[in-house]
C-alpha cells in the first residue's frame, strides 16, 4: 500500500458501492436514504447519466436556511452540478488538492461517462493513515533487522 496510491486502489479496498437517488425524488427523501445508508451525500443519477450531488451541506444551505420545505423541494432544485470527478488512475493526492480546492468532500470516479465508484475525504484520510502506518511498520523491520 503506497502512500500515494490510486483511486482505483481505494476502490478495490473499499468496494464500489454507490448510493444514488433520481433528480425528481423530494429533498426529504434524499435526506431520508443518506441517514439509512450513513453517508453525507448521494449521487444524482438520470438513468446511467450522472447529472449532480447532493449532500448534507446542499440541503442545510439550500433548503433548510432558506425555509423551504424538504417534503416539497426536488432534489433537481437544489444539486450541485456540474460535479467534480476523478478517474481509477487519479492519486491520493491529486484528489485531496481537488477536493480542498472546490471544497467538496466527495468525489464520483468515472470511467470515461461510466460511474465506477465514490470516495470520500474520510476514505482517502483512512488510505493515507493505513499506508503511513505500513511504511513505518517496514522502516522498524529495515532497522533492527527483522
């Protein structure tokens, strides 16, 4: 495990799965599905197409601030779009200067216009600590012998 490892590396460790909801659904039902599923964000998907995000940040910002209504509001009204993305090949790294960058902590990996999987900040600070902890564990083997 590499310190600057791929997205498509995190993946494999992880797993691809993707939680995603219809850009017609309501903000409540948006809302409803990242609290079964303990994620803060959810893809918006029309059909195979990914067209936006939604997150937790979206609906207290857009919605519950403004005084809007989540049983009533769409989830199309209130995405982000156009969404940051990255590929399998893209670093660690690469992904934390995006995402510190457009301020985002979540990222859909796609394969050219195919959804392949989702990282989060937390997915990549965990790869980040798992690799640390790996190359000081072969730096202690290196130096007394064993």
């Amino acid at each position: 495990m590499s310190i600057s490892g791929s997205i498509g590396a995190i993946l494999n460790h992880k797993g691809r799965q993707v939680y995603s909801i219809l850009p017609d659904a309501t903000v409540f039902e948006a809302i409803q599905l990242m609290a079964e599923k303990n994620v803060g964000a959810l893809l918006v998907m029309s059909g195979e197409k990914l067209v936006g995000m939604i997150s937790e940040r979206d609906y207290t910002r857009k919605v519950a601030l403004k005084g809007k209504s989540s049983r009533e509001t769409k989830v199309v009204e209130i995405i982000s779009s156009p969404v940051v993305s990255v590929t399998p090949g893209h670093s660690v790294e690469e992904c934390m200067r995006l995402m510190t960058g457009n301020r985002v902590r979540h990222l859909p990996v796609l394969e050219g216009e195919k959804l392949v999987g989702v990282v989060s900040i937390g997915d990549l600070v965990n790869w980040t600590i798992s690799a640390q902890d790996a190359a000081i564990e072969q730096l202690k083997s290196y130096i007394t012998g064993f």
